[in-house]
C-alpha cells in the first residue's frame, strides 16, 4: 500500500456536505502475474445532490495512470501501480447555508479546499 488518503473536494457541497471519496494506490510486487477483478460503480454518474446541493466525484480506477475497465478483468505485473479513487457522495440542501465552523473544519482537516471554500460556500476564510 503506497498510499491511502481522502480525496480533497469529492463529496458535493451542501448544507450538509456529502461524504468525500478516497484514494488508494498498490504496487504490485509478487514475480507472478496479478488479476485484477474491477466491480465498480459511480464511473459516469456521480451520486447527485438533493435540494440544491452538489454531486460527489465519481469512481476511477487506473493502472499505470491509464484508466482500466471499471467492470473488467486485467492483468497486473510487478512494478504496476494500481490507483483506486471511490466516488464522494452528493451533498443536502443550500452550500451557502453551511455553517461557517464547519465549513472552517472542513477545510482545516482537507476534505475542502480553500478555494471551494470560497467558490462554493461563499466562505470568507
């Protein structure tokens, strides 16, 4: 596991933020080839926000940086990386109606940008 974290800016922005997606890479490093069973969902539609909210990120999955069937079968051989980015779910109500605290806490603990911040939520950080 080379790295696993959460994905800045993936859940939709609301009154009530969605949950933001995560990022996981693999570096395959048996000699033997791997097979990689994807069964993954949200890869073109995003989980949309209700009452004026916004929609989370959507699903990609990658291998050496190339995008792979996100309901397929491939081969992985030792030295590959393997990018998995699960989606962030969509947002509940108003963004500009977000408590300023928790707009502050979202940002101070990365699941929101500064710059959504501002852009989204009208925050004045």
């Amino acid at each position: 596991m080379l790295k696993k974290e959460i994905i800045q800016d993936s859940g939709g922005a609301g009154k009530y933020r969605g949950g933001c997606g995560q990022w996981q890479e693999v570096e395959l490093l048996t000699d033997a080839p791997v097979t990689i069973s994807v069964r993954a969902d949200r890869t073109r539609n995003p989980a949309r926000g209700t009452d004026g909210a916004g929609a989370g990120s959507c699903t990609r999955i990658l291998l050496n940086d190339k995008e792979i069937d996100p309901k397929g079968i491939t081969i992985g051989y030792k030295g590959d990386r393997l990018r998995v980015m699960t989606p962030g779910s969509g947002g509940y109500g108003n963004p500009l109606e977000r408590d300023p605290r928790k707009i502050a806490e979202d940002v101070e603990n990365g699941f929101v940008s500064v710059e959504s911040a501002r852009s989204l939520y009208g925050a004045t950080l």
